[in-house]
C-alpha cells in the first residue's frame, strides 16, 4: 500500500470518532435516498403494473348523454369507450349499515375490469350476484356466499357475494375527489352486471369510460376528448391523475418522492459541513509537515489529490454500505406498503441506477466537502508554512462588549470572543443547529398541521355528529328528534355537480344547508363566518381554479339528475378537506328541485352526555332510515393513527438531533484541538478543569443559542415548503406549529449539542499539560 | 575550476509592498562550490532563512540571478521548482514535522515514493545512514528530538539529492542530541559529497563548516573560508 494511503488510513482513524459521525450520517442519508427513491419507483411501477392488466381509464366521463360511447369509441385515439352506471346507496351487512357504492360492470368489459381474488365473478344475467371489493369484505368480513343487503325505493334487497375482487378505481376507497378519505367500514363498492345497476333508476349515474391507445399524446388528446363529451352534454370529466383513489395514492407516492429529495440534501449537507470542518482543521495542523513535503518535491496536485480523498473516501465508506441498506429497506416499504394498500399486483423494483447514484451523491458530496480544504493545502507555500502555524483567528474587541453597559469580566469577554473567533467554524456549528431544527420541525409539523387541521373541520366547521340516508326521500324528519339523546335534526342535500365558470369545470360536491344550519360553519381564510343566502359558497380553491370571484356568476350542473341553474358567488370558504359548494336549501329546492327531493338526507346532532353508539343503533331503527354516517369517525380514526406519526416523529426526532449532535462534536472537538496549547497553558497556570469546561460550555452554547432562533425561521420556512408541496384542491396543508413544538424542538437540539460536548470536555480534564507544551502539539 | 553549485548574482527578496514592504534579502553575490559545507550565520532578521529558502526553491526572488546545480531557478514556473526540489535539494527544518501517523520508515518511504523513486531500499539506506535503522518501526511519538531530527535528515537524504538545506537543524535540540545531528550532516556531506547549507544564528556551529557566510540585514557582511573545521562532537556551547 502506498504510504501517502498509509497516512490517510491513519489520519482518519485518529479522528475515528468525527469521522465515524459523518460516515453514519452519509450512511443514513444514502440509505434514505436509495429507500424512498426505489420505493418510489417500486410503488409507482406497481400501480402502473396493475392498471394495465385491468385496462385502468384515462378519462371518465359523467352524467354522459346516450350515444356518446359510439361517438368516443370511433374516436381514433381511443382504444375502447364503454358505458358503465354508478348509483350510491345504503347497505345492509348483518347488522351494521353503510352508504356504499354499486358499480355497473358491462359483459366483456375491457376498461376498468375487476380482479376477482376469491371466488368468481358474476353472472353477467344475474341481477343478485355481486362481487364484493377488497376492502368492503375485509372492513365486514365478508365471503363468497355472503349476502349483502341494498337499498331501494322499494325496500332492501339481498344479494349475494359470487366473489371477492379489486378495481383500480377503489384501490383507494375513496368515495369521491372531495371525500377521499373515506374509512373502509363507512363506504364500501360492490360491482355488479351493468344492466343491474342501470335499473336503479334516476340515482344511477351513467358513466363512459375510455381508454386511449398507445403513444398517442395523452395530455392534448384528454383535453380534446373531455371537449367533445362536455360539447354533447356530458355532467363532468376527470383524468385518471383526477381519479379520486389514483389521486390520493399520488400523494404518498409524491410524499416518497420528496422525502427521495429531503433527506439525502439534509444529511450530506451535515456530513458535508462536519467533513468540511474537520478537514479544514487537519490542514491546519499540517500546515508544516505539507510546508515540508511540498519542499521535497511534493507536488501541489499530489497534495489536492491527497486531501480530496479525505472526503471521497468518507463519503463512500457511508455511501457503499447506505447504497446497500437503502436497496434492502426499499423492499421491506414497497412490500409493506402495497401489502397495507392492498395492491394486487406488487413490482418491487430494485433499480440498478439508485444505488449508483447514491454512491455519487456520497462520493460527490464528500469531494464538494473537501474541496475548499484541499485547494487551501495546495495553495500552501513551503516557506510560508515554515513560519509556524497560522494563528487560529484574530483576536478584537467585539460587538457586544462595545454595547455592553460597563466592563465585562474577563472570563466572559473570552467567551464572547471565543465565539467569534472563528466565524466559519461559528457558522458550521450554526448550521448543525439550523439542520437538526429543520428535520425535527419538517417531521413535527406534520403533525400539529394535521391535529390543527382536523380540529378545524371537525370542530370548527362540521357541528353534526351524524349524516342520515334514508330508503326513500323523506318528508319529515321528526321521528328523528324524536330520538332519545338527540339534540337537533336539520334536512340536508348532498349531490355530486360540476361547476362551470367560461370554458372551466370543476367537479364537486353541492351541499343544501338550511339557511340558518348549525350543522356546519362556513369559515373564510381569516376565520370570518360567512351566512347562506341566494348565492354560492365555494371552497377558496376555486378562486384560481376557475378564476372567478364573489360576485360572479357560475353554472351547476347537477350529475345524476342533469339539472342546471346559474347561481352567483357569494363567498369563498377556506376548508381544510375538499374543495366543496354550499347553498341555501330552499333556494336549491326552487331551482333544481329533483336532487333536493332525491339527494335529501339528515345532518343530526347528539347531546353531549348521550352515547354515540346507541344513538345511532335508534336512529337506524327509525322507519325509512338507511345507514346513519357518523361525520366524526374519520377524527377519531385519524387520532388512532397519530401513535404512527409519533413514532415517525420520534425517528426524526432522533435522527435530527443525531445531525445537530454530529456537526456539532466535530466542531466541538475541532475547537478545542485548535487550542490545545492554550487550554493546556491555562491548566498550567491553575486553572481547573472544571472551569475551562464551564468556558467552553458557555461559548459553545451561546453559539448554539444564536443559532437557535433563524434556524427555527428557516426550518419554519422548509416545512412550509414541504407541507404546500401536498397542497392541492383536495387537502389544504397550510403549516400550523404550536408554540410549545418549537420550543421541545430548540431544546432537543441544543439538549443534542449539549450533549456532544462531553468527549471534548473529557479531554480536557485527561489533558497532558507537560506533553502538550513540550511537543506543541498542533 | 570546481563546480559551481550555487551562483548568485544581485539576489533579493521583498516581502510586502509600499509602506509595509520589508527587504529581507538586498543584492546578495554568492557562489558556493558543489560538496562545500557553508553555515549561514547571522541574527534573526538577517535573511539567512530567506536566502535559504530562495536556494531551495520554495521561495522565489523578486530581483536578481539564481543559478543552483546549474539550473537557472528565477525563470521557473511553480511546477519547474517542484521538479527542482524533487530532483536536487532535501530540507531539515528546526521543527522536524514528521507526520505522526507513519513510522520512521514510513516518514522517509513517503518522499521517495512521491518523488518517485524505489520506496523502501533507499529509505532503509537512508535510515542507515542517519543510524536510525533499528528505529525504522517506531511512530514518532516514541522517538526522541534528536531521533526525530534525525529521521528528517533520513528523509531529506533519501531521494539522494546534490544539496541539503538546514534551517537552524539543532533549535529544538540539547547539546549533546544536536551534536548528533550536526556529525550525522557532516557525514552525509563528506561521504555523499553533498552540499550543505546550514542556517544557524549559533557561532559554534560555524566551526564545524567549510565555509561561514554572515549576515546583516539582508546582506552579507562577511565570507569566509574555515580551513579547519573542527568536528561536530568537539563543538560546545
């Protein structure tokens, strides 16, 4: 081996425990990159797998006009178009009701067909054969010979449960793009023969779903094809990226994505400033032994090379091993992700390029980082370094001590100057600080975002406890208030429109309140509540989505009925789920007087002393009632899942305050190498070891205490950054923090940098002051 | 006629510029035959080291001609004195700046393997020569200074070069460890016939030289030639 790699070897293991802190760093960043990179991918090839082999739509078209599946399937970029109808309804399982979804399913279908993985699918002649989805029978425990009770006019009517199967379009049981959160056990889909569902009357809805061909261009096509059907009268349409399961799957595919982009940026940027800063320091201390070389020939590339492999080789001794464990965990998430999702068709997919990027990024990250420090070595002249080493700062009278109001002592003048010796180490271990805040404030922010948010809608805005379906339109809801434990009723209308503004349209859920409701609150951005009236309250999205403003009139189309009225803005509202549409009841009933009579349901609410449970086992035994939806239910799964997100913040939490705690070590250490002549001549003078770790602590601290505060800014601005990247028109994720999180977050931190001192302050008290002022050690 | 190893015509050397511009070295005459033994004397301040450094290449002059083994050093770009030092000069500095993480062998290896020469042979020779063969293995914290002085004499000789630079070799040293090293460079110039040129501001040492060149503000206020040099474990001070 070459002794210029000897010297390297053994460098870097003197500074085993720096270094080691920066491999482990690069190690975790790499891992996390090459994790959620390919799983990622694995996620995103999984779903694209399975959307082929069941022939998954790229446009649906809504309350579509008779013969427009002829016209779109002429169309030549279409590979098919079939018609398929959809009508909500109750559902009857044992004893538990739900509001649940039947899908017609046309013979020989070719476009959005269904995965049977139990059992068969149905007779295409047999209107009580279903097939029950995945997720339906899993939330019920449903099997084959089951039977399912569903709701019609006329009474409930049984059918039976040929088989257990899948649909790209519920992958995600979402019940529609405003409701994508809906739990498993309060919406449901059975899929059952086409002709079937089309016999529902006018609450089906009928769709045409096409499917384009191959290499033609997706986008222009869409936009020309959506034209056409909405040209011959079509309700709506949406794209596969508008699909509501598609769509919310999206978000957490695009929340790997960004976590693929997150993280290695955070932790080789730490890596890169401890390596930075500790090299800086060794070519400091080498100055005369480089001064030397470079007078016995050593050229100045030699010398470039040398302290460049400094960085390069820590940067893949993390690197390798990451690379490796990041291809490792990418599988254990794909398998567990698309296992908890119920994908039926899982790729994992290990590619090759991630792991090699992910050594270049340690590889690149580790020469970026020892880049300044080499071409500082190299840039050394022999003379020069011959004249002993440079003094590790300047000293001056700072700032602080000009404004101070009398003189400071001597011990704390030393501090504050010590804290400014080195503005660039200063700001290395600043920077420590600023990282460990921002991966702890990203991560915990989430989480008061989403408690925040919750809170919001389901306590601010929503006042109802429960949303009632009835078998047939109701007329009068007093058998409802009658029940005990119930403290108001009020009638309310809930269709699916579409909302036109010029040659934009946007599809949404159309709520009747009574005028005067307490069932729901409307809300402005600025907390100001706005009252029903003539117009239109519309969710604060559609100010840009369909660039319109108060004031300005709009067209709705009603989807299962085809009714269409024009109707003023009256006001934006700024809600945390979906983007939805509020009008005054009655003035719905005198425009478009089907969906009121056929969409009319119940918003109820409970006294606060009575139990939720057997109010809605009453009100589901009140005549004509169909399922009783409690409209908190999704809070109270949300707060079951907050055990996962702590723990998720608790990883960040450690892994934030691990980064804080890496850089500043290195810092620390490198510090207090830099003055081991001085502190060893302090000690000599009698000065305890006590009070030079008091010193030390005191400026170390004030540094990370100054950091602190635009570190807190800055994380404050990242996670605000990264919550608005999942923002969109079906959750509003503005950045909420409490008061109290960035305060536990500043203190771990600097509880983490705290902590970092101790190996420094240890060599301190085992400092031999004889040795080190004999030999001046550098 | 001998050979002329150093020549030097008008040689000078500032440091800075206008009101802060310091002349270290002012028009300096100079020839120094090859296998002589020189000691450069003089106080601190008097440019013995700059004139050192500008022979050994690691400075440059800002007037003047310079002309060492024959080749011409003040048209030379940064590269043509890295080869230059690589080729023909080794240095012993007062601080010996070994690096701690090698062995004594490993120190010396380094510079023959850099200058691109056969490593350990003529590493171990150099060691030999120095009388620190048995010593090869051990990291310089368990060498003493005279040891260690010694192993950076071992490294500047390895690569075999014409010349051999001291600045102030025996500074960090006692009396008796200095002596050590001064005969190890005495040997070296006699049996290898090595120039050397050794900066000293001890007059001692000068009695041990072939020739003693004085200093005085960047300028030599006296040359002369020592016809008996007196050997270095007879020196005191």
């Amino acid at each position: 081996m070459r002794v210029l790699t000897v010297k390297l070897r053994r460098d870097l293991r003197r500074s085993r425990a720096q270094v080691l802190g920066i491999v482990v760093t690069v190690f975790v960043g790499v891992m996390l990159f090459g994790a959620s990179y390919d799983a990622y991918q694995s996620l995103t090839a999984s779903y694209e797998t399975t959307f082929d082999r069941v022939g998954f739509a790229d446009l649906w078209v809504t309350a579509a006009p008779e013969g427009l599946e002829t016209t779109l399937a002429a169309d030549p970029a279409v590979e098919a178009a079939e018609t398929r109808h959809t009508v909500d309804v109750p559902f009857r399982i044992g004893d538990r009701r739900l509001v649940g979804r039947v899908v017609g399913v046309p013979e020989g279908a070719t476009v959005n067909q269904v995965m049977v993985l139990d059992g068969a699918m149905f007779d295409p002649s047999a209107a009580d054969q279903v097939v029950a989805d995945q997720h339906l029978a899993r939330a019920f425990q449903l099997e084959v010979g089951d039977t399912v009770e569903v709701a019609t006019p006329a009474g409930w009517r049984p059918v039976t449960v040929v088989g257990i199967g899948a649909s790209a379009e519920y992958l995600w049981p979402s019940k529609s793009r405003q409701e994508l959160l809906a739990l498993p056990d309060q919406f449901g889909v059975l899929y059952a023969p086409d002709p079937a569902v089309a016999a529902a009357g006018p609450a089906a809805v009928r769709d045409v779903v096409v499917r384009l061909r191959e290499g033609v261009e997706r986008d222009s096509e869409l936009s020309r094809l959506a034209a056409l059907a909405m040209a011959a009268g079509a309700g709506d349409t949406y794209t596969r990226d508008e699909q509501p399961s598609n769509a919310a799957l999206q978000e957490d595919v695009q929340g790997f994505g960004e976590m693929s982009f997150l993280f290695p940026v955070l932790f080789l940027g730490a890596a890169g400033l401890g390596m930075w800063v500790l090299l800086t320091r060794m070519v400091v201390a080498q100055r005369a032994v480089i001064g030397t070389l470079r007078a016995e020939g050593m050229s100045r590339r030699q010398v470039f090379s040398h302290y460049l492999a400094y960085g390069v080789g820590t940067g893949l001794a993390g690197a390798i091993p990451g690379a490796a464990a990041g291809a490792g965990l990418a599988l254990v998430i794909a398998h567990a992700y698309t296992g908890a999702i119920y994908v039926p068709i899982t790729v994992v997919r290990v590619t090759p390029s991630t792991p090699v990027f992910g050594v270049l990024f340690g590889l690149v990250g580790g020469a970026l980082a020892a880049w300044a420090p080499a071409r500082r070595a190299m840039a050394l002249e022999p003379a020069e370094a011959m004249r002993g080493p440079a003094p590790t700062g300047r000293g001056k009278v700072t700032l602080v001590e000009r404004v101070w109001p009398g003189r400071l002592t001597a011990e704390t003048r030393l501090v504050v100057r010590n804290a400014l010796r080195n503005p660039r180490r200063s700001i290395a271990t600043g920077l420590g600080v600023v990282l460990g805040l921002t991966l702890v404030l990203v991560s915990w922010g989430m989480i008061d975002t989403v408690q925040v948010l919750l809170d919001r809608q389901f306590r601010q805005i929503q006042q109802a406890d429960a949303q009632v379906a009835f078998l047939a339109p109701p007329g009068d809801l007093s058998a409802l208030g009658q029940v005990d434990g119930v403290a108001a009723v009020e009638p309310v209308v809930q269709a699916p429109v579409s909302i036109v503004a010029g040659d934009r349209t946007y599809g949404t859920i159309l709520w009747g309140f009574d005028r005067d409701t307490t069932m729901h609150r409307f809300l402005t951005a600025s907390d100001d509540e706005l009252r029903l009236g003539d117009g239109l309250l519309v969710g604060v999205d559609l100010h840009d989505l369909l660039g319109v403003d108060v004031g300005d009139t709009v067209t709705v189309r009603v989807g299962p009925t085809g009714e269409t009225f024009d109707v003023p803005i009256a006001g934006f509202v700024d809600e945390p789920l979906g983007t939805q549409a509020y009008m005054d009841l009655a003035v719905l009933d005198g425009i478009a007087p089907q969906v009121a009579s056929l969409a009319r349901q119940a918003m109820v609410r409970y006294r606060p002393d009575a139990d939720p449970d057997v109010i809605r086992r009453s009100l589901e035994a009140t005549p004509g009632v169909a399922a009783v939806v409690p409209t908190r239910a999704l809070e109270a799964a949300a707060d079951e899942y907050m055990g996962l997100f702590y723990a998720f913040v608790g990883i960040m939490l450690v892994l934030g305050a691990a980064l804080a705690f890496v850089l500043v070590f290195n810092t620390m250490t490198v510090n207090l190498a830099e003055r081991t002549v001085e502190v060893a001549t302090m000690k000599a003078e009698g000065v305890s070891a006590a009070q030079l770790a008091r010193l030390i602590t005191v400026e170390n601290l004030t540094v990370m205490v100054a950091a602190t505060l635009p570190g807190l800014v800055v994380a404050y601005y990242v996670a605000a950054g990264f919550m608005a990247s999942f923002d969109s028109d079906l959750f509003t994720f503005t950045l909420h923090i409490r008061p109290l999180t960035f305060l536990w977050t500043a203190l771990a931190v600097l509880v983490a940098g705290f902590a970092s001192q101790r190996p420094g302050l240890r060599t301190i008290r085992s400092l031999d002051v004889a040795r080190v002022v004999r030999e001046r050690s550098v | 006629m001998s050979e002329m190893a150093v020549r030097a015509e008008g040689l000078a050397r500032t440091y800075g510029t206008g009101a802060v511009a310091v002349d270290a070295l002012v028009g300096v005459d100079l020839e120094i035959e090859s296998g002589q033994f020189v000691v450069l004397l003089g106080p601190s301040g008097s440019g013995k080291t700059t004139l050192l450094n500008l022979v050994g290449a690691i400075d440059v002059p800002t007037a003047g001609h310079l002309e060492v083994d024959g080749i011409r050093l003040d048209g030379l770009d940064g590269e043509g004195r890295t080869r230059f030092r690589r080729e023909h000069v080794g240095f012993v500095f007062q601080f010996f700046n070994l690096i701690p993480t090698l062995t004594a062998l490993e120190n010396v290896q380094l510079i023959t393997e850099l200058t691109g020469r056969d490593g350990s042979d003529q590493a171990r020779a150099a060691l030999e020569a120095v009388g620190m063969a048995d010593r090869a293995d051990h990291f310089p914290a368990a060498l003493s200074g005279g040891e260690q002085q010694r192993v950076a004499i071992a490294r500047a000789v390895a690569k075999r070069p014409r010349l051999l630079l001291a600045d102030e070799p025996t500074g960090a040293l006692d009396l008796e460890t200095g002596r050590r090293v001064l005969d190890v460079i005495s040997r070296l110039n006699r049996e290898r016939a090595m120039t050397v040129l050794l900066v000293t501001h001890n007059a001692v040492i000068a009695e041990m030289a072939d020739r003693v060149i004085r200093l005085r503000d960047g300028r030599i206020v006296a040359d002369t030639l020592n016809p008996n040099p007196v050997a270095a474990d007879r020196l005191e001070w």
